[in-house]
C-alpha cells in the first residue's frame, strides 16, 4: 500500500527548496507576500514589468515573487506580482 499521493514528494521538496532560499535570501528573517499588482491580461502585465524595470522603482529584484495561475475555460489565467515585507523587528528583548 502506497501512503503517497503522486509528484507529492517532489512537490514537498520544492517547497522545502523555496524556503530554504527564502531564509537565504531574506536572511531568515520573518515577513509576509503583499500583492502590488494582479491582473488578467497578458499585455499589461508585460507592460507593467517594463515600466518597474524601465523606471527602476524596485531596489532589490529577489524581494518580488511572481505567480501565473493558469486558467481554465471558467478561469482566465491570472497575473500577480508580490512583494516581500519582512515584519518589524521586535527589539523589546
């Protein structure tokens, strides 16, 4: 009897992957994902990585995470574009 769902241990291993350069990239320290832009159309999501890059507004590219949720026939694929906050230090201790 398997006790594994298929492709569960390679998606648990990239999970832990994601963390662990997470943890690398933001020096362990503890924050959350803000969406700064979403949308459903190919063209202005192109457009909208041109204009950060173009205008130079983000500081430190590895802080963005980019998600494509790939639609269906009820679905459009979805855009979004997040930003890494790392939560304020608690220095009371």
């Amino acid at each position: 009897m398997l006790d594994c769902v298929p492709g569960q241990r390679k998606r648990k291993r990239q999970q832990e992957e994601s963390r662990q350069r997470a943890a690398a990239t933001f020096g362990g320290a503890s924050g959350h994902w803000v969406v700064i832009f979403e949308t459903h159309e190919e063209a202005a999501w192109r457009e909208y990585m041109r204009r950060l890059q173009a205008e130079h507004q983000v500081p430190d590219w590895s802080m963005l995470r980019v998600d494509t949720f790939c639609g269906r026939l009820v679905q459009p694929t979805t855009y979004r574009l997040s930003l890494f906050v790392p939560d304020a230090a608690d220095n009371s201790g």
